[in-house]
C-alpha cells in the first residue's frame, strides 16, 4: 500500500457496492494478461486470465456479487472451489485495485 491510500482506499469491499476503472487507470492487455498502470502514481498491477476478465467487468461497472457470479458461469472450476473461494478472489483482486487507485466506487 502506498504512503497516500485515503481511509476509502483501505475499506473492505462490498459486494454490491457498484465499482468502476478509475480515470487514472490505463490497461495493456496481451494474449495472457493484462498490465494495469496509475498514470499520475506510476503504480503497476499484473492480471492473469481471471483477473483480467474480473478488469473486463469492471470496465463497464460492476458489483463483486455480480464478477463473482459471471466468474462462477464462464470458468470451469474445479469442484473443490466453492462459491465462497470465488467471492474471496475476487474481493482480493478488488481491493488490491482499489489499493493501487485503479478502481474507484462509482458515483
């Protein structure tokens, strides 16, 4: 976390409250992951497959309920992850986001 995480920043995820790709936040995708860059913090965060489409989502603004549930329906998991495990992803994948202010609540 850096030095200048607002209060906000550091707050646990709600899975239905509505999260959106900051203005700051610019992605370069390629055939594997995705790169997201803060342009005015220089911060760097690296997405695999899952992650990137959990970005994909976000893109359009989403609730962790619904990435969670989209997840579940696209992947084939295997039958020892359950629900929860799929919720506690993506919930980490949000916060570590947020954390790097690549995503924000929206308004």
């Amino acid at each position: 976390m850096t030095e200048n995480t607002t209060q906000a920043e550091r707050l646990p995820i709600d899975p239905h409250d509505v999260f959106t790709v900051a203005p700051v936040a610019v992605a370069a995708p390629d055939d594997v992951d995705c790169v997201i860059h803060n342009i005015e913090t220089g911060a760097t965060y690296r997405l695999n497959d899952v992650g990137t489409r959990v970005w994909e989502l976000l893109e359009s603004s989403a609730t962790a309920a619904d990435i969670t549930t989209t997840i579940q329906a696209e992947y084939q998991l295997p039958g020892d992850v359950t629900p929860q495990a799929v919720a506690d992803d993506v919930t980490k994948i949000m916060t570590d986001l947020r954390q790097f202010g690549l995503i924000a609540l929206s308004a």
